[in-house]
C-alpha cells in the first residue's frame, strides 16, 4: 500500500483540550481521557504501511518531546502552523499530500484500522474519501493530490456543517468522492456514555476488534476509574 497517513493532535494539557467535555465533567478528567485517546491510538495506527505523521499542536519543545516518546520512532512528526483548522489542514495536505493522503483527528477512539486502510485504497480510484461523523463532522478525510486540498477553504469547521459544506465543495469542483460509513467523536458526556456502551458491545459481538481497540487498555482504565459517567 502507498500514501500518507496523518494524525492532527494536540499536548493533553487541562483547560486546552476537550472543553466541551471539561465543562461538563471538569479540566482534569477531559484532559486525562484525551490523553488515554492518544495513548490508544497512535499505537493503532503505527503498522499501517505507509507514511504515518503526527500533526502536533502547539509548537514548543514539551510537546515535541512528549509525542517523540508516543510514537517510538514510527510516526514522523509535524507541528502545526498557525492558522484556522481549515489553514491547518489544508498546509498538511500541501506538505505531504503528494499521493493517496488520509487525515484523521483524534477524537475518535474507536477508529479500527481497517476504516483508514480501505479509505486509503479507496483513493486509487476516487479523488475524495470522507468519513463522517454523527454530529454532521467529518473523523476522516482522505484527498489524492495536493491540489484538491483547495476545497477545504471554505468550509465552516467545527459546526454541524462540515460534511454538507465539504460534498457541496467537491462537487462544485467537480471532483470524484466516496462517503465511508458512519463514525462518531467524543466531544460532550453524552458521548462519553456512548463510548462506554459501544466498548461493552463490542466486546461480545466484534472480539477481534474489542482486541484491538483495547491492546493498551487507556480509555478503558478511565473510564472504569469513572463509574459515575
């Protein structure tokens, strides 16, 4: 398999990630279970054979070093530029975009491998492949070449608008595109419980998966630290 895949990520710092999630159950537990989503994904990803970047924000030493000893040597690293998520993303596509390109966030804990393996095969054929979220986001975003980067310029980040805007974009530019299936993110506590009752079916009817998504045990420490939940 060739490509790209990229991670945009960011310190797990209280008070700097999760704050819808933190305004319900407070800076220290958002940031603790941000932190148990790194630790479970980047592991994930680091076998898929390609080119694997951590996207990395804010640009300081700490940072750097901390995401250093999370990917152990199998994940280059990229900080972040300054700018919108949508400046942001597109200069990733820019910098590595050079083929089959797939960007995820990591708000999505239960991402499976298999979804980013097939998006990736899925660009030998299409121009665009977007995995959408529930709340009308996007968990993935996967482009052929630099030069389609140009239609995430316009859209609304972080609304409930972003799949719309983003398929209204492509067509517009008369690019070819596939929707992946329906995923979902982690931003408020509602999604928290989600999280915790798809984790428990998983684990009876898709074991294999279960396996994989819990090989480091992250999200699961926190969240079973956290009854109240």
């Amino acid at each position: 398999m060739t490509g790209t895949l990229g991670m945009f990520v960011k310190y797990p710092e209280a008070g700097r990630v999760k704050t819808r999630l933190a305004a319900q159950v407070g800076n220290e537990l958002a940031s603790r279970l941000y932190r148990a989503f790194l630790m479970d994904l980047v592991p994930r990803f680091r076998d898929i054979a390609v080119r694997r970047v951590l996207a990395y924000t804010p640009n300081d030493d700490r940072t750097r070093d901390s995401f250093e000893r999370l990917s152990q040597g199998h994940y280059e690293l990229w900080s972040q530029p300054e700018g919108t998520l949508g400046q942001r993303m597109e200069a990733f596509f820019e910098t590595f975009g050079s083929g089959p390109t797939v960007l995820i966030g990591s708000d999505s804990p239960t991402l499976a491998t298999i979804e980013v393996e097939e998006a990736l095969r899925r660009l030998t054929e299409v121009d665009c492949v977007l995995g959408p979220t529930t709340d009308g986001g996007l968990y993935l975003i996967g482009l052929r070449g630099k030069s389609i980067a140009r239609i995430l310029r316009p859209i609304e980040w972080s609304t409930s608008h972003v799949l719309e805007q983003t398929l209204a974009e492509i067509r517009r530019c008369n690019f070819s595109w596939e929707v992946r299936p329906l995923w979902y993110d982690i931003d408020t506590l509602d999604d928290v419980n989600f999280l915790r009752g798809h984790l428990a079916v998983l684990q009876q009817m898709q074991p294999e998966l279960w396996r994989e998504l819990s090989q480091t045990g992250t999200v699961l420490d926190v969240l079973a630290a956290k009854p109240q939940l």
